[in-house]
C-alpha cells in the first residue's frame, strides 16, 4: 500500500534542483539538455532516476530547447511499453520552474561501466544481452520509432541483469528528420544521414555486441579488438550481419534475438559487485533467462513487406498493456491504504466481498482506510494500532513512514480515501488475501504553522492486494488488520 508524500526538507546534495516530494542523492549522468539525478520517491521510498532539465535558468534559449527536447522524450516514452525500455512514471515539477521526468532507476548500471570493469562479456552473456535489446528495438519499430543512440552508456541494467534501452531523447519518429545529428561516436553508422532509420538501429546493436563481446569499440566502422576463441561462428557471423555496408542485408532486430538465442543458450549477466540492491550484488534468477528464451521465441510484429527496402515499417496493432505498465502507469505522489508495495492498476474480475456470516470485507477495508488516514493527518502513530497486525511488515512500514513524516514536521491536510470496490482472492484460517480499488484525495504537505509545503493532487485508481488477518479480542463484531502486501 502506498506511502505519504512529502517535501523533501533539503535541496540535496550541491547543485541538485529541488524538487518537491523527492530527496536526491547523487549525480548519475549529465547530457546536453538534461541531468540525471538519483533520487528517493518520499511517497514510495524507492530509486527512480530524475531526469531534470539542464543549463541556467536566465539562458532563454537554451531553456527552451532543453525543455522542448524533454517533452519530446516524454512524448516518446508514453507511447512504448516493453520490459526492456526503461519505463517513465510520471512528470513533476521542479521548484522554481520547469518539469522533471520520474524513471525507473536501473541499480546494475551501464554496459559502459560493466565492460569498463570486465574488460567484456562471456558469449552466453552477450546473447543475455543482445535477445532482449533485440525485441526491444523491433517494439520500438512496430510503433513507428527507432531509438537513434543505442550505446553502452544507454544499455543499463535492473538489479536482476535485465538490460533496459535507456534515453529516448534521440528518438525520431519513422521517416521524419531529425533536427540535428546525434548519436554516440563509436555506435552511430559512418556516413548515416540523421533522419530516423530502423537500419542504423541495428548496425548500432551490432556495434554494441561487438563491444560487450571483444571489449573494443569499433574502429573506423569496422569490426576491430580480438575475437575471442570461445566465442560461436554463429554470434560472430550475427554480429557481422548487423554491421553490413549492405543495409538492406541486415538482420531485423527480431531476427537478432533468434539469431543470437541459436548461436548460444543465454546465462544471466554477471553485474558488478557493488551494483543492484544494498546488500549485495543482485540475485541472477533463471527468470531472467525465461524471459530470454520467451523473447527470442516471439513472433515479428507484423510489418509492410516493402519495409526492408524502403526501411519504413506499418505501425504494428497496439498490444494490450502490460503488468509492467500497470503497475507503474499513473503513478503519483500519493497516500494509498496500508503499505501498497504491489500496486497495479488492473481490471478486476468478480468476486465475493463476505468473508463469512454478516461480514463484509469493503465495509472492514474502508473502516481500515479511515483509521491510516488518522495516522497521517496526525502524524501519530497510534491510530496504526487499528490498522495493522502488531509486529507485522505492514505496521513497520507505517511506523517508520509516519515517524519520517513527523521528523520532518509535517502532516497530511485534507486526505481521504475511496475504497469502491473489494474482492476476496484466498482465504485461510483466520486470515483473508483480498484485492481493493482505492483512489485517494488531493491534500497538502503542511507545517505545524498552517503554512504549506507542497498540493498532491488526487490519485487514479489504484487496485492493491492485501493480507488480512483478525484482529484479537473479546466480544463484539471481528475485524480484521493487515499483515503484508503480496
């Protein structure tokens, strides 16, 4: 369940923007029309990296086209749903002026940094790489784009090893030009024009396996650095195929990610010691693989035949969207019933709401919204009592979330929820896992003074899933108090 939202109380570190509801931590990146920040989301506490408009505020022009330059990637990214393309959540404001774009934060770093460690991959690895770059690239044709800077330094990893493509603000939308040339010297075709061309998207995926497989970038365009001897005919011959002077010869980006499945069964990519989560270097579940070998089993999108030789491709049919996408899809800086760790906005299917006799679960569910929001609006925590199972994850979470909000010396003013709907998913002895719709009121961040700190605005519709157990006592009606989210 979701968490409140609040101001940060400090800039961060030196020269960070301030951005209201978000505490950054350090200096990721910096491009031409934006830096990348990390940041801690204060309504979730989780990473996300801010990409934040970047030059001084009184240079007009430069402003101007660095913001245009961001709506534009905003634009971009809402129209692409895939794994494998870091996902936007949200836009917010920047104080004093402009508009951050919220994404997700990729904790495994970069190809860059890894080779930069590694000196390259094992070949199983570079097909871990290459399938799921692969269909990501063709998502992005099917719908009319291509990527435009496909390098390592935008190839970056999920605490898990999924790669993710990662910097949209090159994109081009097919056969449109481009309004300048862009790309990564080393992973940008030779004598390509600048206008969008699904081609040069592939010669630069070659150029990056090339890469990741020897550690030495192209030289000139041409395949340089020792091949090494354990690496397959067959991703070798891949690689080469995607680096072809015949562009019309090249590989399609699907066609990359069977390609190079055949070539070499995938193993999960070793990250860096120090990336991925706090304690550790991040756990390289088989389920990367699974989504591998799924990926490398997918059907094309469906394209024009003409498409190979006039490189445009028909937009494919929209895919319906995605668990990723729902889970992430509207995301704002909101207080959401109990601990909403697992949110996703999806349509519910019918179910009953009794849990036994002359219960009914929606009634005990908002009982529950009404008690957090005392919690909040009072920056106490004793109404949690009421809410959560003594000793539980949920009412540790609360409990340092409230006192958080109380250290900064704020409250919650004009916070309320709607719980609409309710649906019991399992039930136990003693314990229920439900499913409830909840959307939650615009309020403010205010100080003891009355003075105010910053507007939430309302939140979409929100459907979480909940572990209920009852809630110990005498007589009088049972009810019932949240242990996790699952």
């Amino acid at each position: 369940m979701g968490t409140p939202s609040f101001e940060s109380a400090s800039a961060g570190p030196d020269g960070a923007p301030l951005v209201p509801g978000f505490e950054l931590r350090r200096l990721l990146g910096r491009g031409a029309h934006a830096d990348v920040w990390l940041a801690t989301d204060l309504a979730s506490d989780d990473p996300v990296a801010l990409k934040v408009r970047a030059g001084r505020p009184d240079d007009a022009s430069a402003a101007g086209e660095a913001a245009a330059a961001l709506a534009r990637e905003v634009a971009l990214l809402r129209r692409i749903d895939h794994p494998n393309v870091v996902r936007l959540h949200r836009v917010v404001a920047v104080a004093g002026g402009g508009l951050a774009m919220v994404l997700e934060f990729a904790p495994g770093g970069s190809l860059a940094g890894l080779i930069a460690e590694r000196v390259r991959l094992d070949p199983p690895e570079v097909t871990t790489l290459l399938v799921p770059l692969g269909r990501a690239l063709g998502h992005l044709h099917g719908r009319g784009l291509v990527h435009g800077d496909v390098s390592p330094g935008n190839v970056l990893f999920a605490a898990d090893g999924r790669p993710m493509l990662s910097d949209l603000g090159a994109a081009r939308v097919l056969g449109r030009p481009g309004d300048g040339a862009w790309g990564t010297p080393g992973f940008t075709e030779p004598g390509a024009a600048t206008a969008a061309d699904q081609a040069g998207d592939v010669w630069a995926l070659g150029a990056v396996g090339w890469f990741a497989l020897t550690g030495v970038p192209l030289r000139r365009g041409a395949p340089a650095g020792e091949v090494p001897a354990d690496a397959p005919a067959g991703l070798v011959d891949l690689l080469r195929a995607c680096l072809d002077a015949d562009r019309p010869a090249r590989p399609e980006p699907t066609e990359v990610a069977r390609r190079a499945w055949a070539a070499v069964p995938p193993v999960p990519i070793r990250l860096l010691p120090w990336a991925g989560a706090p304690g550790g270097p991040p756990v390289a579940s088989s389920e990367v693989t699974r989504r591998i070998r799924a990926a490398a089993a997918a059907p094309r999108p469906d394209a024009d035949p003409r498409a190979r030789r006039t490189g445009v491709r028909r937009p494919a049919h929209p895919l319906p969207r995605s668990r990723w996408r729902r889970v992430v899809a509207g995301a704002l800086a909101v207080v959401v019933l109990g601990v909403l760790g697992g949110v996703c906005l999806a349509a519910f299917g019918r179910g009953s709401t009794r849990a036994g006799a002359g219960e009914d679960i929606t009634a005990a569910v908002r009982d529950l919204a009404v008690r957090r929001t005392l919690a909040f609006t009072t920056t106490s925590t004793a109404p949690l009592a009421g809410v959560d199972e003594p000793g539980s994850p949920a009412m540790a979470a609360d409990t340092a979330l409230v006192r958080r909000l109380a250290a900064r010396g704020l409250h919650l003013d004009g916070l309320s929820f709607t719980v609409s709907t309710v649906r019991v998913v399992t039930r136990g002895p003693g314990e229920l896992c439900v499913e409830a719709a909840v959307t939650t009121s615009a309020h403010r961040q205010v100080r003891p003074d009355g003075s105010l700190v910053a507007r939430v605005p309302a939140s979409p519709v929100r459907v979480v899933r909940l572990v209920l157990v009852r809630a110990p006592g005498g007589g009088g009606p049972q009810r019932w108090l949240v242990r996790r989210v699952i």
